[in-house]
C-alpha cells in the first residue's frame, strides 16, 4: 500500500513551483453562503509565504470577487502518478488582476492518482448508501417528501461514487444539489460520513426501469485535517475492494477482469 507522503518546508515549495512551471490546474474548493463551490485556477507567483492564484475559467466570477480574507480553502492538482492536496486561507483579493492570494500551507499531502480511479463493490457485498439534503436547493422552493433515502453503492473512489436508487425517487434530485452521505464499507466497520455534490443522474446502465444511478463528487476533503483523515480511510476501502475482486477473479458486480 502506498502511505500518503506529507511535504513540508522546501517540499511544499518544490511542488508548487512543479505547478507553476506545468501551469497545472489547481481545483479550489470553498464555501459561500453556505453552499460548496468548485474553481478552476493555476499559481501565478510564489514567495517564502504566500501563494498567489489566478481563475483558469475565462467569463466565470472571479474567484477574488467571493472570497473574503482568512477564508479557508482546499486545493488539489495532479502532476504526473500524484496526486497533491492541501488547506490554506485567503490573504487577500485583488479585484484589479483577478488574483488570490494565499497562505504557503503548513503541509501538502501526495496520494497516488490511481487512488481516484473507481473501483466497483466486490460482487457479494450489498453496501448500502444513507444519504439526506445539506441545504435543499430548488427554485420551487418545495421541501422533499422524506427526511433521508437509501442507495446502493455501486463504485468507489477517493474523488467520489455512484450509486443506485429506486425510480421513484429521482424526482427529488437533479446536478449542483449538495448531499450528506453515511455508508459503512466492510461489515463491523465504522460507517463514513462525507458530504458530495450530485454531479449526475442517468439511467441504469443494465437497463432495469426500476433504478437510476446517481454520482457524486466528495466535497471538502482538502480543506480540513478531518476531511484528509476521511481521504485516507477511503483510499483504505479502495485497496480493500481491490484485494477482494482480485481474489475473487473480478472486477467487481460480475464482471470479469481484464487478462493483461
């Protein structure tokens, strides 16, 4: 299993300045108002203890316009096989050039990517999904009929899962919505609390009428110490179903591994 490795010091500096000189796209994520936002941004400049931060998303609000100073923030990139997360907080805003600028983080975390690639639920496993509203959003205004729904999961990983629900029950959900999720992953476990933002909803891929399936993007992992704690029990679970359907001779719900 490949430990997370924390960077710190010159380390810190090394991997940011890898972005700068890649112009690597930095995946920002913040609250306001109460509700998860998501923006692309690349490092414009970097000194001994600020980090500074442009919009990669040209006609979008800037992000200097919404941030208010000591705001916190979390932030994720990839170079190469790694993948790199951290926390900071606004310094300040620059309205003029569209720039953030940030606190030089006091670590950044290195996963591998292949930690964000989804695993399915081993075949004999039937692990179901509680999730509820955090903040219902719809223009209606209309309140859901019940307090929280059960899913399915159907795959897994350290960005997000999909999962199955009952037909009926899509009418309560559409893309942006936030949602809480609570699963327990391997019998006599503790379960996992995490809150996502539902990115799509699409017909069973079997074809049964009776289901939909529902992805979720996790939300807030980078921006806390508990969030990353959270990141590495999943990539724990990742390596489990992994080990699982090796054994088993599949890739999970019946399907065959690939012979390489």
């Amino acid at each position: 299993m490949f430990e997370p490795e924390t960077l710190k010091n010159q380390g810190i500096i090394k991997a940011l300045c890898l972005a700068k000189q890649g112009s690597t796209v930095l995946n920002m994520s913040f609250l306001s108002a109460g509700k998860w936002k998501t923006a692309k941004t690349y490092v414009s400049g970097i000194d001994d203890n600020e980090v500074m931060i442009k919009s990669d998303e040209p006609g979008r609000v800037c992000c200097s316009e919404i941030l208010k100073t000591d705001q916190p923030v979390g932030i994720s990139f990839e170079i190469e096989h790694f993948k790199y997360i951290f926390e900071s907080k606004v310094v300040r805003c620059s309205q003029e050039n569209g720039c953030t600028v940030l606190e030089i983080p006091e670590k950044i975390e290195k996963l591998m990517r292949r930690s964000y690639s989804r695993v399915l639920v081993p075949e004999n496993m039937a692990v179901k999904v509680m999730f509820w509203h955090r903040g219902y959003d719809d223009e209606k205004g209309t309140v859901p009929d019940e307090d929280f729904w059960q899913g399915r999961l159907l795959n897994l990983s350290a960005g997000g899962m999909k999962m199955s629900i009952s037909a009926d029950k899509k009418c309560h959900f559409e893309p942006g919505q936030l949602v809480g999720l609570q699963f327990t992953a391997m019998p006599y476990e503790k379960p996992v609390l995490l809150e996502g933002l539902v990115i799509h909803i699409h017909p069973a891929e079997d074809g049964n009428g009776d289901f939909f399936e529902l992805g979720v993007e996790f939300m807030g992992l980078e921006i806390s110490w508990e969030g990353r704690n959270k990141l590495r029990r999943l990539v724990e679970i990742i390596e489990q179903y992994e080990k699982i359907n090796g054994k088993n001779g599949h890739t999970g719900n019946g399907k065959k591994s690939a012979q390489t």
